[in-house]
C-alpha cells in the first residue's frame, strides 16, 4: 500500500526539499517541481511516490498525521509505523 503523507520541510535544495515525516528522525525527499505555488523551509506538503503534490495547512498535516499514528497504533504498534510515517 502506498500512502501520500504529509511531511515538513527541513532543506530545499535544488528542487529537492528534505522533509520530516511524523515526530521522529524518519526523513524523505521529495520533489517540489511540480507544485504550482513555491514553499519554503517550514511548510507542510503532502508527498506521494516521491513527488509534493501541495502544500498543506500546518493544522490539516498535524490532523492527518494524527489520524496516521492512530491508524498505526490499531494495526499493533511500531511493526507498521516504518511503513506509514
């Protein structure tokens, strides 16, 4: 299953932005060439199969990442959190 999941963003770097999934050190990368919008460090984009697709409200990320813990945590715990967030 593949998830698009909201990330923050720590670094941009040529039309790559390093971002932080969830509260942990879990970090991606992710394309920010197709947004239509600019971003900057700080911003909350929602990421699917390595490209930014929007940004995100910082209060819209939270809540789904929120939703994603819980959803993790049903599914029985840290086994799947690697996967999700």
């Amino acid at each position: 299953m593949c998830l698009a999941i909201p990330a923050k963003i720590l670094e941009i770097d040529d039309g790559v932005a390093t971002c932080q999934v969830g509260e942990g050190d879990t970090t991606v990368q992710a394309s920010i060439m197709l947004l239509d919008e600019e971003v900057v460090l700080g911003d909350y984009i929602i990421i699917h199969a390595g490209f930014a697709l929007r940004r995100l409200d910082p209060k819209e990320a939270e809540e789904t990442l929120k939703i994603l813990r819980d959803m993790v945590e049903l599914m029985g715990g840290e086994n799947y959190e690697h996967e999700m967030l």
